[in-house]
C-alpha cells in the first residue's frame, strides 16, 4: 500500500485502518487477549501496548524537536536495527496490564494522534525538511507509521492469534 501523500489520504488511511482493528478488537476479552500467534511469543496485549508506546513516542519526538531538544530516533542509545531489544520490553508490559486498561490508553493514544494530525496543515506533514529529525521521511510518514501502519500490522496479527489451532 502506498504510503499518504497529503492530510486527507492521511486521515483516510488512518480512519480505515483503526477501524478494522477496532472490529477485530470486539472479539478480544481479558482471557483472549494473552494470546499468541503461533509463530511469536507476543501476546495481543503486548501488541497493544507496544502499539500505544510507539504513538506516545512520535508526540515525544515532535515535542522535542519543536522545543529544539535533541531528539532520538528511535530511542536514545538504540539504532533502528536493535528494535527487537528496545521493544521486548514494551510487549512484556502488556502482560502486566489490565485488558480494559491497555485499550483505555489504545483508544486514548489514537484520539491524540488522530487530533494531532488534523490540526495540522498539508506542507507541515508532508513537506521534506520541515523538522530536521525526519531525515528524509516528512512528517506526515513518521504519523502513519505511528498510526496506521502499526493498525494494520496489529491487526493481522491479532487475526492470527484469534484463529483456532488447526
């Protein structure tokens, strides 16, 4: 899939694919939700939570950059390549949450995110340079990739841990 190009394909993607996810959520209880897929240990509750973090860190970069802090993608002391470190932590807190809780926190990430991205004009999202920690993606991209993105994903895999053992 492509990705945006402009806030309202943005906000497009975004609605569509939080919406699936929200579907396939129905079907998720506290006792379901400590499920896996068969192919990874991650629990639906780990794939919430770590959902719900990545969304809080774009508002973390963003906020960082605007206030002219150094900002660090992905995380401080870590580079893209060592993401499995950094978020096996962030998939093990879900097991330590309450179900009701983690989509309290899910529903309100995606509120934040959603707001942030329609208060914002076209040329802020998706002008190459605007912020100078997104590199060569603009700022529109890092959104979706909070958001969307990471909808889409979530929600195949927790399609996948909800499907009965053959």
């Amino acid at each position: 899939m492509p990705a945006a190009t402009n806030k309202s394909e943005l906000l497009a993607v975004f609605d569509k694919d939080l919406a699936k996810l929200r579907k396939t959520l129905t079907e998720v209880d506290e006792e379901t939700s400590a499920l896996s897929a068969p192919d990874d240990a991650a629990t639906i509750k780990g794939i919430i939570a770590h959902r719900t973090h990545w969304m809080g860190k774009f508002h973390h970069w963003y906020e960082d950059g605007v206030a002219g802090r150094e900002v660090f993608v992905p995380a401080k002391g870590y580079k893209w390549n060592q993401l499995k470190a950094y978020n096996a932590p962030l998939y093990a807190k879900g097991g330590d949450t309450s179900w009701a809780e983690l989509l309290s926190k899910f529903d309100a990430a995606c509120d934040k995110l959603r707001s942030f991205i329609v208060s914002r004009e076209d040329h802020e999202l998706y002008t190459n340079g605007v912020y100078a920690w997104t590199g060569k993606w603009t700022l529109g991209r890092y959104a979706e990739a909070a958001g969307s993105s990471h909808f889409r994903s979530a929600n195949s895999y927790i399609r996948k841990a909800l499907k009965p053992p053959r």
